[in-house]
C-alpha cells in the first residue's frame, strides 16, 4: 500500500515554483533552455517508443516462419496490441491530463522495454499475443504526455511548425528500427529485433528522469501564453470541473468526431505497409531481409512528409490544415498504385523503394497534423492530452483493422486490400470536407481579434 501511494505521489503534477528569475533576459534564457530540454527529451522517448512496438511489423516473415504460422494467425498478435493501445490512448489521456509529464512517459517506457526483453521467450503463440497486448498498454503512455508537453511549452502561432517537427518522430524510430531488424535477421535471429529495443528503452527511461519535467510552472516560469502573449484559441472557464471539460472540449465536439472518424481511415492506410510491407514483398519473390531493407523507406521519407505538412500549412495556406490534408491524400492514392503495380523481384529496388517513401511521406502528413495540430486548434488547452487520446483511440481502431487483413490475403490476396485504401483516401477527404468552411472562418475570426 505504501508503495502505491508513493507511485501515486509521484506521478502527480510536480509543483509549482515561485517564479525565480533576474530580468527578462534571464527569463529568456532560462525558457530557451527548458524549451530545447523539454523537446528534445520528448522527441528521444518517442522515438524509442517506435522501436519497442514496430520492431515487429519487420520481423514479421521471419516470426511467422518459426512459429509456422499463417498471415491470419499472426495478424491476431498485431491486433492485440493496436486494441489495448487504442483504448489505453484514450484512458492514458484522460490520466496525463492529471499527472506529471516526466514520471507517465517514463513509466510507460520502462513497461514497454521489459516486455520487449522477454518477448523473444515466449513459446507460445496465444502468449505472443497476450504479452504484446500488455504492451499497448504501455506504449499508450506515450503520446498523451508529449502532446500535453507541446502544448504547455510551445504557443499556438509556432505550434503547427514545433508540433510537425515533433512528429518526425514517429517515423524515425520507425524507420531507424527497420535497419536494425533487418540487420539482425540477416547475421543474427529475430529475437534481438526485441532484445535491442529492450535495453535501449531501459537506458532512455533514465535519460528521461533526468531531463524532463513537467509544465513551466514546475521550474520557476511563467505560462508560454503569458511568456509570448499568445493567448489560446480556446479558452476554458473558469471554476469547471475535469469531467465537464471533457464533456465540453472532448465528447461533445462535433470537429473532435470529425477529426477522429477521418483518422480511421488513415491508420488503416498507414499501418497496412507498416504490418504487412514485408511479406507483400516477400509473397512477390523479394528475400525477407532485403523486404526490411526496402520497408525503411517507407519511415524514413515520411519523416519528411509529418515535418512538411505544418510548413505547408503555415506558409502556402495561412496556417489552415484542410487543403494539406486533400493534397496529401491525392499524392497517397498515386503511392499505392505504384506500390501495387510495381513491387515484384524483378523490379529495380529503387523504384520498389520510391512508392513506399511516397506512401510514408504521403500518409505521415494527414496523420501528424490531425492527431495533433488540427485536435489542438477545436479544444481547451486542459483537456489537450484526453483530446489527442480520444482521437487517437479512433485511429488505433483503424489500426485494429489491419489485424483483419491476414484474413483478406488468405482468401482473396492483395487486390481487395488495395482498393480498401483507396476507399479509405476518399471518405478522408470527404470528411475532411466538413471541416473546411469552419476551419477558414475560425482562422479569419482569430486575425480579426488579434490572437
């Protein structure tokens, strides 16, 4: 009992300092210094996050191999993890909002590392399935307090730039992850695809310890809308509680729906090559190793395409997310026909590569800015981290549905699958549609006011 009451107290906000520093150069300094710290922390974590839950989607061939198992049966290992991760995301965001920034990603680290140190034990498939569930629910510890802490540090003019900045993360670990899976299922076995990410994980929750913490009043600093005089879009009354916030900001926000009914859609997108990239390439005659090899694209390029998207946003369309949404979307569409058309043994594996990098950069912009940015212009500043899980819970359901496609490739192939994406690209612009007059109208309506 002590020893819970003790977590309990630590996970708590840290509190608050008497704001402590000399003139406003100080102050400067002193807020440049933590803002770097804070950033940088979150992006390491993140980043590590990736490497301890896609590290699988590129052992996949060589998993199933071992365990002599077909696409169906493995794709019910990958589903366990996107249906706890999904609702842990929500739950998780609910409970960031309560807690410290330094101690919940820390925590959810340090479960998702230890997990991954003994997955490569695991006999059992059902087992498989069970431990790499638990870890969703870890790896759900992650995002909500990094987007409570981009929201806290960063205001909302330079927030679609920090924030797409950020969210090169993802595709980082994603694709730095492939290289070392790849390399270890060519000279060693893929257990190490899980002992790696293990011990990393270990090391960096103590990094974290050390370098973050928690919002700016923790260190002595006063609020980043106070700091810039850069007020909120939105903001919350005062003397309301929690739950009402939540039903105000979160359950009742028509755009909060939108927004997370269109990112369905784009899970399933982006997730399908994540999950199953390697063995479409491997069922097309390409070796299991060199399909590892050519999926890093994929990441990689699309940490370009999560980091665009703010710019473009910011500088081509007066900050408005809607149009760099469709645009993406249409460079999706013209991705995966030439991922289908042209990914066989016999083709160059530039061009193999290419499609897949267009995929990647086409998909993480969507998906960076509206689980993200867009979440965070249509809710309250407090109720950030249980918005960002709400929709991201949504996502992760799209997710869910890419453990189905095992069944599809065992009965109807890859055909069906293809056109399921394209089906997906165009109800996401259409619901993307919903948002575009209100999306505009809020914008001219803050340039009026003066925010």
């Amino acid at each position: 009992m002590k020893i819970f009451k003790r977590f309990l107290n630590w996970m708590k906000p840290l509190p608050t300092k008497e704001v402590s520093y000399e003139n406003d150069e100080h102050l400067r300094k002193k807020y440049k210094f933590w803002r770097v710290r804070m950033f940088c922390g979150m992006y390491l974590a993140y980043v590590i996050y990736y490497f301890a839950r896609t590290n699988i989607n590129y052992a996949t061939p060589s998993m199933m191999e071992a365990y002599n198992i077909t696409a169906s049966k493995f794709g019910y290992i990958t589903m366990a993890l996107f249906i706890t991760y999904g609702i842990g995301k929500f739950v998780s965001g609910m409970l960031a909002d309560k807690c410290n920034i330094r101690a919940f990603m820390s925590f959810g680290l340090l479960g998702s590392a230890i997990i991954n140190l003994v997955f490569g034990f695991i006999p059992s498939v059902s087992l498989l399935a069970l431990l790499w569930g638990v870890n969703g629910i870890f790896q759900s510890m992650g995002y909500p307090p990094a987007a409570k802490g981009l929201v806290y540090w960063f205001s909302p003019t330079e927030r679609a730039t920090k924030w797409s900045l950020w969210s090169t993360s993802h595709t980082i670990g994603a694709s730095l992850i492939g290289f070392l899976v790849a390399y270890s299922i060519k000279f060693g076995s893929w257990q190490a695809a899980f002992y790696l990410p293990g011990i990393l994980g270990l090391f960096t929750v103590i990094i974290l310890l050390i370098t973050l913490t928690d919002k700016p009043s923790a260190v002595g600093l006063p609020p980043i809308d106070i700091y810039r005089n850069d007020p909120p879009v939105i903001k919350q009354e005062s003397n309301v509680s929690h739950f009402e916030i939540l039903k105000k900001y979160v359950f009742c926000n028509f755009y909060i729906w939108i927004l997370s009914i269109t990112y369905i859609f784009i899970y399933f997108i982006r997730w399908f090559p994540l999950n199953w990239g390697t063995l479409f390439m491997s069922q097309r005659g390409i070796a299991n190793h060199t399909a590892a090899f050519l999926l890093t694209s994929m990441p990689l390029i699309g940490s370009f395409g999560g980091l665009l998207s703010g710019w473009f946003a910011d500088k081509c369309f007066k900050g408005r997310c809607a149009p760099v949404i469709i645009i993406y979307l249409i460079g999706l569409m013209v991705g995966l026909w030439g991922m289908y058309k042209y990914t066989y043994a016999t083709t160059s594996p530039f061009i193999i590569s290419l499609f897949f990098a267009l995929v990647g950069f086409c998909v993480a912009g969507p998906q960076a800015i509206i689980g993200g940015l867009y979440v965070s212009r249509v809710t309250a500043q407090e109720s950030i981290s249980a918005a960002c899980g709400f929709t991201g819970m949504f996502g992760y359901f799209g997710a869910i549905l890419t453990g189905l496609i095992g069944r599809i490739i065992d009965k109807h192939g890859w055909n069906g699958i293809f056109l399921t994406c394209y089906a997906c690209c165009i109800l996401s612009m259409i619901f993307i549609a919903f948002t575009w007059k209100r999306e505009k109208q809020g914008l001219m309506n803050k340039q009026q006011q003066g925010l």
